[in-house]
C-alpha cells in the first residue's frame, strides 16, 4: 500500500528536506511540497534539488492558491497548471470554494469552512466537485493543532463533509498541512483519527493512497488527456 501526503507547507530547502524524511520514516511512499503562489516560482530550483535527494520517494511540486474573486483564480489557475504537479486552493470565501470547484483544472480545495460558520460544501458544490473531479481535502494539521469548541466544530463540518461524499461521491483526500516535522503522523494514526468520525476503513485508505495516487499519475498524462477518460495515444 503507497500513502500520500499532497499538502506539506514548504518554506526553505533544509526545512523541506526534513519534512520530506520524516514522512518517509512514518510510512509514506511520496508528498507534494506545497508553496504559496506568489512563492512557487522561486521555489522551483528547491524542488530540483529535493528531487535528486529523494530516490524512490516521490516528490510533487504543489502550489497554494489564494484568490480574492473567481476571475482571480481562474487566471492563476491557469498560469501554474503546467508548472506545478498538484494545484491546491485556499478555500473558505463562499464565490472560491464555487469557483474551485467548477474549475477542472484544479486538484484539491482545501479548507473550504475556513472562517465560516458551516462546512463550506453544500449538495451543488458536492455535485459540482464530483463532476469535475476537484477533491476536497480534509486537514488533520486543524485537528491536531485545535481544543475544545473550535476542535468540535472542526469535526462537525468534516462529518457533513463525509454526509456529502457518500451521496455525491466526489473524490476526498487526506493531508496534513504540516509545518513542522511534529504536525505528521502516521497512515495508521490517521486510520484510527479518522474512524472516530464515522468513515469506514476502506474510504480512509482510499483518501490517503489511492485517490492522492491518482491525481499525481493524472496529471503527468494531462496533456495527453482530451477529456476525462479519454487519452490521446502517440503512432
């Protein structure tokens, strides 16, 4: 079984470095080392680097989007989806969770009740999410650095969020935002974490492996995809 973790928070090359061992050590076959879009771009000689030290780990470029409107994302979405390997939203602001997910483009919304006082996610965005195959992220890192009343309502959004994917079926993952070596744990940790919320053991495994799997292996063959499910073959 090959675990991912498609939301590390990069910062420099020796803190990636150590982010990258440690989740290596806990069991993970690869991470997607993620930095904010107005950052990505300096940050690519990093990632060559962290690539040539890491040999038979995987290693994903990821870029964090934050946009003010939807016509703000659509137009960064667009400048890095050839740049990175997994392009990540910073949810939360009703109009961009929307705008995420009706944007084939984009792999995973993160966060989408941040500063909210609901799940973000509603019955259309679950459709919508599911039909352009834009995976909704639940972070372990507001679980594990939260108390009380705000950790209560953290876990009352992810079990409406789990409500909406059993119905809609839209892909979930499981990431864990990590700043600090301290913030990882284990696949099996996040097994146990996350049955405390309903969710079966099969679908946790699928979030953590199969479904982040994917979404890296797609997107090396995007260019040759004409649709979802339809590739274009060389003679």
């Amino acid at each position: 079984m090959r675990f991912y973790d498609l939301h590390l928070k990069g910062r420099n090359f020796q803190e990636d470095h150590q982010l990258l061992k440690e989740a290596q050590r806990l069991g993970y076959s690869g991470a997607s080392i993620t930095y904010p879009d107005k950052s990505y771009e300096n940050a690519l000689e990093t990632f060559k680097r962290l690539r040539r030290e890491f040999r038979g780990f995987e290693v994903a470029r990821g870029v964090s989007i934050s946009a003010e409107t939807p016509r703000q994302l659509k137009r960064k979405v667009q400048r890095f989806r050839e740049k990175a390997d997994v392009i990540l939203v910073e949810g939360g602001d009703a109009k961009i969770n929307r705008a995420a997910c009706e944007d084939i483009k984009v792999d995973i919304l993160s966060k989408p009740y941040k500063g909210r006082r609901d799940p973000g996610i509603n019955h259309i965005l679950a459709r919508t999410a599911a039909e352009n195959n834009v995976a909704i992220e639940l972070n372990t890192g507001d679980i594990i650095n939260s108390y009380l009343k705000v950790r209560v309502k953290i876990f009352e959004y992810l079990r409406e969020i789990i409500k909406l994917q059993r119905k809609f079926k839209f892909p979930i993952i499981i990431a864990s935002g990590a700043t600090t070596t301290y913030d990882l744990r284990t696949p099996r940790d996040l097994i146990a974490l996350f049955k405390c919320i309903n969710i079966k053991e099969e679908k946790i495994i699928e979030a953590l492996s199969t479904i982040p799997e994917s979404i890296l292996k797609f997107n090396k063959e995007r260019d040759s995809m004409i649709i979802i499910g339809v590739k274009k073959l060389e003679k």
